[in-house]
C-alpha cells in the first residue's frame, strides 16, 4: 500500500502538454511507491496513463459550467477522504476550481501548475484565471511564466517554482531512431532521401506563424535560394479547416505548391526532428514554454524561434563573433528575418551542423531532461508533504 496519494485534474487527456505532463508526473509517483490517481473525462492518451500507472476517475473536468464545476468540486472532497488522498495538483483552470473548492474543504494542499499565459480580458476572466494563482506551491514552466505569475497575479515569488518541461531523452535520441522510420516519414512527406527538410511542428492556427513560414519560404524562391528544400508544416487543424484553406490558397499564390506541405497530425516526432535540417517555431503570441524546441534539440536539430514568451530559454542563441549556439532568435512577425535564418541553416556545412547538433543535445541534456522536471515536482510535492518522494524516485531511477 503506497503511503503518499496525489490527484492529479486536468480537463481531458488529449495531446497536449498539460496532459503530456500529467502522464509523465503519474509515471513518476508510481515510480517512487506511491499512488497516482488522475481526475478528468479522459481522451487518447487516457491508455498511456494507465500505463504509466495512474488511475483514472472520470468526471466531467472540463466543462466551464459554474454548477458542474461545483458538483465536481463536492465529487473530489468525498474522494479525498475515501482515498486518503495528501495532495492535490491542478493543471489547468476548470478543473483547478473544483479541485482548490475540494482541497480547501478537506484541509489538503494544493498545488497548480500553469501551461499557459492565460491573458486577461476584463475582469471576469481575470477572476476566472485567479485560481491558477491560489495553489501553495505554483509551478512555472519558464523564468517567462514565473514573472506572468508574480506580476499579474500577485503570487509571492518563495510560492513559485520553476520547473521546465522535458524531454526524455531515451526516446528523442538519434540512436533510436531506425532508418526504416525516417523512410517511412520521408515516404509520407514525398520529400527525397537527400533532400532538406525545414520543420514547422505546430497546431494550424494564425498565431503559430505558419503564413510567416509561406511567406519566408516565398522570399528565398524568388531570390533562387531555396534549392531542394521542402517546407513540412506539421499539425492538426483541430477543426480550423478554413484557415487550413487559406493556408493551401497562400502556397498555391505564393508558387510553392510541392515545396510547402500541410501533413497534418505526425505520431513520430523523435523521426520527424532526426530528418529535419532545421525546425522553426514561429509563434507570434508569447508562449510559456517551447516543447517542440527541446525536442529538435534533443534530437541534434538546430532551431529557430520567436524573440517572445520563453522561446528565447529553451536555445543558445546564435550572437556575432559567437560559435557556440544551437538556434537564432528572430523577431516576431518577421518573415524576412526567418528567411535569413533559414538559408543560413540549409547553407551550413555537414561538418558545422553535426558540431551545432551535438552541443544542442548536451544542452537539453543538462537542463530539460524528463527525469529532472518529474524529480523536482516530486520535489514540490515533498515540500508540503514532508515525504520523501525525490529520493525514492531517484534511487529507483538509479
């Protein structure tokens, strides 16, 4: 019988990074011995969740609705004393109101984390936000968030903890990756054995940039300085199929048709980033975190990213008369910028790119590891708990 019980709320396990996190930090507790239960409606990665040895207790987490957030919120404080349960850790705003009613009513403590800026427009929303600033501990995904944080919601800066996302490095590593997968990928893209892959792995909505990436590619074929490149734009629309229309409409315009490709959905990053020559996250609203980057890193891929949010911490920046960086940072909503950057990735010599992915590597390595972001929640977890959760996990990790 493990002796230490977390809940976990979060809306539904999709495939985003709230839920991405909710799975790795289910793996980690039940690595350390105790148990990991999980409060949502569930989704597709609600088998990689029992897998990782959460259970899941289904509610309608997700919903906005002030009377079934509070129906949820009477749910959780029967299941906490039913369960034992020593602390709650909410990931996301619906759940997090019904999962801080329930804490506070059962005297349990109660930790968030944001995953999101969260922006507030008028001062409902900014109401509706609070709750993500409540928790006894506040767990921040980027030195961005934590200043989001203590600025806007006027969190005490001892109750905010850093904590960067990461990537495990055991499935993002070149060695892992079979060459029968890159072909497969390759095949599905229709691009060449040998020819360059620029990558774009973002959801198809505006504010991910992907006509900033049409545009920049346009500019380097009209200067005849796109070569062989293909452009890969890979994402769900989630629904959006008019902005996907317009998307096509602008490569079509733009004379790149065969050159820019909406694939859709990839379910094999580790193979899409070993192909790429160089990946782009292009976003012009600031994002708290940049997953996609460490990942291209993780797999010796160099990066370009939006001089926005926490984009800029996840890289070593390219700077003049510098040599040891893994990215460019470039302005946001500047096409051109991207395009300098991008003929300067697709131009670098074997030899430079190999050295630039190495030292990319051992960057993530070093700083956005899976294992260091599930340690130092536990970590969290032990502060108010007076467990010993980190130890166990790392000795069991060991």
């Amino acid at each position: 019988m493990a002796d230490v019980t977390i809940l976990q709320a979060v809306p539904r396990l999709d495939s985003g990074g709230s839920e991405q996190a909710a799975v790795e930090i289910a793996e980690a507790l039940t690595r350390a011995g105790a148990s990991a239960l999980v409060a949502t409606e569930g989704g597709r990665m609600a088998t990689a969740m029992t897998r990782a040895g959460g259970e899941i207790v289904p509610l309608p987490m997700a919903s906005k609705n002030p009377i079934t957030i509070l129906a949820n919120a009477r749910r959780l404080a029967r299941l906490i004393e039913e369960r034992g349960i020593d602390l709650v850790h909410a990931r996301s705003r619906a759940p997090a109101w019904s999962a801080f009613l329930a804490a506070r009513r059962t005297r349990r403590p109660f930790v968030t984390t944001y995953h999101g800026a969260y922006g507030s427009v008028g001062p409902f929303k900014a109401a509706y936000n609070s709750v993500m600033g409540r928790g006894d501990r506040v767990i921040a995904n980027s030195l961005y968030t934590a200043d989001l944080i203590a600025t806007r919601q006027q969190v005490a800066r001892e109750r905010i903890r850093v904590i960067y996302r990461g990537v495990d490095l055991a499935k993002f590593t070149p060695d892992a990756v079979a060459p029968a997968r890159l072909a497969r990928l390759r095949g599905a893209w229709g691009a060449g054995e040998n020819q360059p892959v620029v990558l774009q792995a973002a959801r198809l909505t505006s504010w991910k940039g992907q006509s900033l990436v049409i545009e920049a590619a346009r500019q380097l074929l009209a200067e005849n300085r796109l070569g062989a490149a293909v452009f890969v734009l890979a994402g769900d629309a989630q629904g959006r199929e008019a902005y996907r229309n317009e998307l096509e409409q602008l490569i079509a315009a733009s004379g790149l048709a065969g050159c820019v490709k909406l694939v859709g959905h990839c379910d094999d990053m580790p193979a899409a980033f070993a192909i790429a020559h160089v990946a782009i996250i292009a976003s012009t609203s600031a994002e708290t975190f940049g997953r996609t980057s460490i990942e291209a890193q993780a797999m010796g891929c160099p990066v370009i990213v939006s001089d926005i949010g926490a984009a800029p911490e996840t890289i070593i920046p390219a700077l003049p008369g510098e040599q040891g960086y893994t990215g460019w940072v470039i302005p946001c909503h500047d096409p051109t910028a991207i395009a300098e950057r991008m003929a300067e990735a697709l131009t670098l010599p074997a030899s430079d790119r190999e050295v630039i992915g190495a030292r990319a590597r051992r960057w993530v390595a070093a700083k956005f590891t899976l294992s260091q972001m599930q340690r130092a929640t536990l970590a969290v977890y032990d502060e108010l708990l007076g467990s010993h959760l980190a130890d166990r996990f790392d000795r069991r990790s060991a």
